[in-house]
C-alpha cells in the first residue's frame, strides 16, 4: 500500500502564545453561558411551579366568600368571626397576586406566607364556631363547600411541596461553585421557600362541618 503523506502543522511559539489565550477565553465564556442558561431554567422551573399554586389558591379565595355567606344565615351573632375569615381572605388574595407576578420577590413570598397563616387563623376560628351549631354542620351546601375546600387545601399542600423542591434545586444550584462567583453578578437571587408556620396549615387543615 502506498503511504498517505500526512500533513504536520508546526505552530511557533508566537502562535501559541496568541492562540492560547484566545481559546481559554472562549472556552471561559461558552461556560458562563453554560451556567447563566442553567440558572434561567432553574428560575423559571420554580416560577411555574408557583404558577400551579396560585391556581389552587385562586380557587380556595372564591370557595370562602360562598362558605361565609352560607354561614351568615346562622351565625348571626358571629359578625366578628366572619368579617375576619373575609378581611384574611382579601389579605391573602393581594399577597398571592403580588406574588404571582414575580415569585423570585422574597419580599412578596414572605407576606403570602404571613396572610395565609392568618387565613387559615381565621377559618380554624370559624371552624370551632361552627362546631356549636348542629344545623349548620349538617346544611347541604356548606358541606359540599367544605369538601371543595378540603380538597383545594391537600392541592395547594401538593403544590406547595413541587414548588419549594424547584427552589431548593434552584438555590442549591445558585450557591454552589463556580455560579456562586456569577449568580449575584447575573442577578439570580436567592428565592424563597413558600413556608407556612401555623401548624393547622402546615398540615393542609381541613375544613369539617
């Protein structure tokens, strides 16, 4: 067989000296890129997975209004009660929408964390009045009311999980090195979990008549 000349490339120094650099630092930016792009799907994982919590939220604030209302026909010295299980609810209706519009704002997450712990003080009051009035419990509507509620309560539990394990990927992702030197620089701030502290939210509370 005939033998293939092969053509050898000798490079100089000089050239060496100037291609070497220029390589690292394309090399160096194409991994920058790498990390940013990774932290903007991390990002916007965990603002999706917010997205299905506010779904379920949206549906629990129109669900109280009816439970309240149907609650008023015999609750009528509970005024109290019941005026403040619809002021949380309207608290926690404008912490969710701020929230909803950027849920990387810890700010606005911590505030949907202290209305909903309010919200769901408000109905475990209104839940041990209720307890006191046998007619009330057994009334058609207010419990298929309940059980929406109940039900709407385990989807936003769920919910919730999915979205504090996003920001935790997130998070961690952020914080380990090298994104840790570029996160802050980028932008990409720490997010916050959505943490409930009242125990009766903790455990998705279930609203029984």
């Amino acid at each position: 067989m005939n033998n293939i000349p092969v053509a050898k490339i000798h490079l100089s120094s000089d050239t060496l000296a100037t291609v070497l650099p220029i390589a690292l630092v394309v090399i160096a930016i194409l991994y920058i890129i790498s990390i940013y792009n990774g932290l903007v799907r991390l990002r916007n994982r965990f603002k999706n997975a917010f997205a299905q919590i506010d779904v379920q939220l949206k549906r629990r604030y129109d669900l109280i209004p009816n439970l309240v209302e149907t609650a008023k026909t015999y609750l009528k010295h509970e005024r109290e009660t019941l005026e403040a299980v619809i002021k949380a609810r309207n608290t926690a209706a404008g912490a969710a929408q701020s929230a909803a519009a950027n849920p990387a704002d810890t700010g606005a997450m911590r505030a949907l964390s202290g209305a909903e712990n309010g919200l769901a003080g408000a109905l475990s009051r209104l839940m041990v009045v209720v307890e006191q009035y046998p007619q009330l419990k057994a009334d058609r509507t207010m419990t298929q009311l309940s059980e929406e509620l109940t039900s709407t309560e385990n989807r936003v539990a769920f919910a919730r999980q999915s979205y504090n394990d996003a920001v935790m990927t997130y998070n961690t992702a952020r914080e380990a090195f090298p994104s840790v030197l570029l996160s802050g620089f980028f932008g990409f701030l720490p997010a916050e979990l959505f943490q409930i502290a009242d125990a009766p939210e903790r455990i998705a509370p279930k609203v029984v008549f």
